[in-house]
C-alpha cells in the first residue's frame, strides 16, 4: 500500500478499528486486482481506499450510544 493511499484512508476513517479494517480491505483487493491476475482494474484502482473505506466503516456498526459519542468526538476535535 502507498504513501497516498494510506492517507487518504487516514483522512477517510475516525476510528482506529474502521482505519485497520479498510487497510485490511485495500490490501486483499490490490492482491487481487493486479496485473497479471485477470481482473486488472487499471486506472480505476484510484478509488480503492475511498472504497474500502466505505465498506469498512458499513461493516463496523455502532450502537446508538456509541454513535453519539463518535459525533460529540467529531464535534470536539
């Protein structure tokens, strides 16, 4: 994973566990995505960490407590 797309998933996800989960994510689709692979997705692949990132923090649902509490985290910082 490059530079850029670790920041751009640093930028995208609040929480640690959806930042390790995209992470995780971005790794298998580059793994199987790549050239040689059969499924090269060429320059498309520039929307993988927004994408993963996504999926990641759908996968990671919060309870509605813990929602308030992440959107009091937002507003504060």
């Amino acid at each position: 994973m490059s530079k850029p797309e670790e920041a751009l998933i640093d930028r995208l996800t609040l929480r640690p566990e959806v930042r390790e989960k995209a992470r995780v994510l971005l790794r298998l689709v580059h793994s199987t995505t790549g050239p040689g692979t059969g499924y090269d997705i060429g320059e498309a692949k520039t929307g993988l960490p927004a994408i993963c990132a996504y999926i990641a923090s759908k996968r990671y649902v919060l309870s509605a407590p813990r929602r308030r509490v992440l959107l009091l985290e937002i507003l504060i910082s």
